[in-house]
C-alpha cells in the first residue's frame, strides 16, 4: 500500500473519488469513506466527494442499482449528484482517486502538472485485494455492484487505516 500524500497543512484529508458517469463507482465510494470515516471517529479529518470524466449524467442521483447494493450494506447515497471533473478540483483535494484506467488517462488531462502527484486509483489503497481496477458494474448485474462495494470497502479500509498512522 502506498505512503499518504503529507498531511495537509488545513489537517483534513480532502479525497476525490472518480469514475466515469459519477453515478455507480465514484458515489458509491464517496458513502463508503464517509461512513467509515464517520464510524472510526475521523469525521472530522476527512471530507469527500465525487466526480466522473464524462459530464452526460451531471445533476443525476447515483443508478438506482448502485443505491440499493449501497443501501443494503448501510451506506446513504440518495444525496448524491453527479458532477463533471473540472481542472481545480486537483487544486481543492488533496487525493484524486480514479477506479480505472481510462478514468485515469482522462483525470491526468485535465490535471495541472504540478498536482499529479494527487492522482491514483483507489484500489492502490487496497488491504486484501490485488487488482488495479474497480470494475464499472453499470452494464452487468448484481453481481457486479457487489463486486464494486467489496473492493471499494477494502480500499476505503486500507486508506482509513493509513491516515490513522499519520
């Protein structure tokens, strides 16, 4: 597992989960680190959103599916809405998590040069798991949503556990 960026000077990781559309992966993780965040009494320490690197769903609550997997696990994401990665956001967070490969080639152009150092995939957080990539679920069944929240959980896990030891 990778070493933190530093700690923030403003002590509060500000962590930007990404993905396609913004309305199954990147939301589904913004719950799951802000349940977990808030269940390990770090609230306070962490701030997260999401965002996708095609803007067609912007406004759009997170797919139905992706809410229900989410729900029966104890994560809330009907507040959610989908919004487009824009350049400042490597500016304002200080994590940009992608979950795959063409997310990240997408995220690294709009990225300023000097923040790529912001820019990894989630599943670099990973404790259990080895794949570099959450798969995107939107087109295959349930089984594929769970997939999704069991490696999200896990590396939501391993980058919690991380900020504890900073």
């Amino acid at each position: 597992m990778p070493e933190l960026i530093k700690r923030p000077a403003h002590n509060r990781l500000r962590v930007l989960m990404v993905c396609m559309g913004n309305i199954c992966r990147s939301p589904t993780a913004q719950g799951v680190l802000e349940k977990m965040a808030a269940d390990a009494g770090l609230s306070g320490r962490v701030r997260v959103d999401s965002a996708g690197t095609y803007d067609g769903h912007a406004g759009a609550p997170p797919d139905e599916r992706a809410q229900e997997h989410a729900a029966r696990r104890g994560y809330d994401l009907s507040g959610q809405r989908a919004r487009p990665l824009r350049s400042r956001d490597f500016a304002d967070f200080d994590l940009v998590l992608v979950m795959d490969e063409i997310n990240e080639r997408a995220a690294r152009v709009l990225c300023p040069p000097a923040q790529r150092h912001k820019l990894r995939r989630l599943t670099d957080f990973c404790v259990h798991a080895t794949t570099r990539e959450v798969p995107d679920p939107y087109s295959g069944g349930s089984a594929g949503f769970e997939r999704a929240l069991d490696l999200i959980e896990d590396a939501c896990a391993g980058l919690l556990a991380a900020l504890s030891k900073d």
